[in-house]
C-alpha cells in the first residue's frame, strides 16, 4: 500500500476500514463460494482484517514454529491473545485433540462471532471471548483501555501463549500488562510466542524507509501514524528485553523479521521479528 493510500485508509474509523475490505474483495469472495475451492474453516477475504499472506499458509506456519520452539503437542492448552477471526486456531484444529484446548480472546467482536459460529461448534475445546478494548486501529466503540483488562482466565493454567501482530499495535504500557497477564496464566516454565517490529542495530538505519516505517518517537516506542498511534509500533531490541523481564519472562530465541529491508534480515523467513519466551521458574 503506498504512503498516500495508507493515509486515506487510516482516516477512516475501524468499521468503515473494514467495509472497504469487504467492497473490494467481494468479487474474489463470490468466486470463491461459486468454485467451492475455499477451505471449509478460512473466512471470506472480505472478514479478513489481520495479517499479510495466505490465510491457512500463514496460520500453519504459525503451528510449526511453536511446535518447534514452544513444544507444541496435542496436548497443550494454547492461550491465542488477540485471535482475530482465527487464523491460528483454524491451523491449531488440525494439532490439537480433546486433551488440550484452545482459548482466544479479541477486542474485534466480528472476528470473535464468526470463530464462535465456524469453529467452536465442530471444535468444542476452542473457545473465543470478545473482550473490548479501545485501540485507534480497531475499536473506537468502547472507552475501555487494554491497560485494565484482565485476562479471563485463571492463574497458571496455559501451557503457551501467541500474541502474532498483536504488540505491534501496542503502545507500550499496554504492552507491560498485556505481558504481565501472560505470565499470571502461563503455567510456571509455560512458552510463548510473540512478534514486534523490533529495532536494532542492523535494523535502525532503514527503520523509516521501508514499506513500513516509524518517524515519531512515543514514550519508550515508535510509532508509523500520530493520527493512528496504534497503526504500526516498533521498540528497541533493549526495551523488549525490559518488558520480558519485568514480566518474569526469559528470552529463549529471536528469528529476526525482514520488515526494515535491512540486509542482514532479507532472507528472513519471518515479516515481523518473532521471540519465544518461557515464563521464569521462581
């Protein structure tokens, strides 16, 4: 998307952003439902208001780096904060069985109400919570701030935790809590996995002139839009390191993200940089 059209599409309020998708990939939605080609669990294109690529291609991927790094199984009870219209629960469906379970929470409720429509009835352990939020980006409709919710679960009850494309759309006392939360219900020595658009020493000379880029400093983050400030937020590599640990989180790994252009990153499997975390043993 070029810089001009970014700015139109950012003055928009949520809902109306989400009714342009819907006008634009309603022709490639109709083909899809007259072909029958479409994955019996991936929403119309047009419902679709999170993340870049393949729906069922990115949410699988997804799966294996946890499976790879995050000791996925079967069995594990997977936390997914900010699920979206289920793009790693639909990939988790073909993982998980009766023994584990699936819980996802989201500030957009009609990404919520079509995983409680579509998935959850063939998938009764998939459970989805609409819990609102306010958030410049998607959901101006509620006053509420992601700094006072708290996660409707029970202490140390998750075996891992996703957040994907979620804290980059954070500003950084939400990120402090939406972490703290993490560690309350991850189980002790519990994974996660999360992705920023993290700014390092390799990554910080081209931080403002990629597709995505981030001119104005906020508080102990950068931001892509002051008229959107949760549009796109980058932090330095030492401010994440921070949040982990005043969460009681260790870092276990880092796959650097080919978003900057930078060219020690270019060859990155990963858009946005991924981090897998373990709650910290007491």
């Amino acid at each position: 998307m070029s810089d001009f059209l970014r700015k139109i599409y950012y003055q928009l309020r949520p809902e109306h952003r989400l009714l342009v998708r819907k006008v634009l990939f309603s022709p490639l939605d109709i083909f899809d439902h007259i072909s029958g080609k479409r994955h019996p669990l991936r929403p119309p294109r047009g419902l679709i208001f999170t993340g870049r690529g393949d729906f069922i291609e990115t949410g699988r991927h997804f799966v294996q780096l946890l499976q790879t790094y995050s000791g996925l199984s079967s069995s594990s009870k997977v936390l997914d904060i900010g699920s979206g219209i289920g793009r790693l629960a639909v990939a988790l469906t073909e993982v998980i069985s009766a023994e584990g379970c699936y819980e996802g929470f989201d500030i957009v409720k009609t990404g919520i109400k079509w995983c409680q429509k579509n998935i959850s009835p063939k998938y009764p352990n998939f459970t989805f919570i609409h819990l609102p939020a306010r958030n410049h980006l998607y959901n101006l409709n509620t006053e509420i701030q992601s700094t006072s919710i708290r996660f409707p679960y029970q202490n140390d009850r998750f075996d891992i935790a996703v957040a994907t494309s979620v804290f980059t759309h954070m500003l950084h006392d939400e990120v402090a809590h939406y972490l703290q939360e993490v560690s309350r219900t991850l189980v002790p020595g519990g994974r996660a996995m999360f992705t920023f658009f993290c700014i390092d020493e390799r990554s910080r000379p081209y931080m403002n002139s990629a597709e995505i880029r981030f001119p104005y400093r906020h508080h102990k983050c950068y931001i892509m839009s002051e008229k959107v400030p949760e549009a796109n937020v980058a932090y330095e590599f030492e401010e994440i390191q921070n949040l982990f640990k005043n969460a009681q989180l260790t870092l276990l790994h880092r796959i650097p993200g080919r978003w900057s252009g930078a060219p020690e990153y270019a060859d990155s499997l990963e858009f946005q940089d991924t981090f897998f975390v373990c709650k910290t043993i007491i």
